[in-house]
C-alpha cells in the first residue's frame, strides 16, 4: 500500500536536503567529491526505505520520519564516536530551528534519530 505523504512541508524539506549538501561538502572537502556523492546516495536509499516501510502503517508522522532519515548521519562522517546518533540529532535540531521548523517537529526528528 502506497500512501501520498499528506501535509509535507516541501519547502521545508527541500531546505534541510539542501543544507546536509552544504554540509557534506564543507566537512569532507572538496577532494573527496567522491565521498560527498557516497555519503549523499546513503542518505537518499535511508529516506526512501523508511517512507517506503512507513507507508504500510497508519499515523506515523511521515514528515518527521522523511526529515529524520535525511538527517540521520549527518554527524556521522566526521565525528567518529560511537554516540554519532545523538551528535546528529543536536545537529538536527539546529538546522530545523534555523529553518523555522516547529518545535514539536523539531523534538520529534531529534527523538526519531536518537
């Protein structure tokens, strides 16, 4: 069962996607390219499997759960330590508030990666 993902905020989304760009080149340097596009092709296969599995449930908060896989790891490359999940969800949070994200959103991506 294929379900629409009802409410989204695109633009939101869209914003988050573009900064963990920003971020992985900025972090891993622009002589590991091929890195960047690993590290990215990562991220794309997570968001797509978890609204893929989501969407055979019902009320799973499908904008909080896209926003979390997109922003899962984004700690992860350069911070080698074991609790890199908590280190992605602080780095979550900054980017959703600097977004404008709605608190509760914010908590509950921050929940999801943790």
């Amino acid at each position: 069962m294929n379900r629409q993902l009802p409410n989204m905020n695109d633009d939101l989304i869209e914003r988050i996607k573009e900064r963990v760009k920003v971020h992985l080149g900025n972090n891993l340097g622009v002589e590991n390219k091929q890195s960047v596009a690993h590290r990215w092709e990562h991220i794309l296969r997570v968001e797509r499997n978890a609204l893929q599995i989501a969407s055979n449930y019902e009320g799973v908060n499908l904008e909080a759960l896209q926003i979390a896989s997109i922003l899962h790891d984004v700690d992860q490359p350069y911070d080698k330590k074991k609790e890199h999940a908590r280190a992605s969800a602080i780095l979550a949070r900054k980017f959703l508030s600097e977004e404008g994200a709605k608190e509760e959103l914010t908590e509950l991506v921050s929940k999801i990666i943790e």
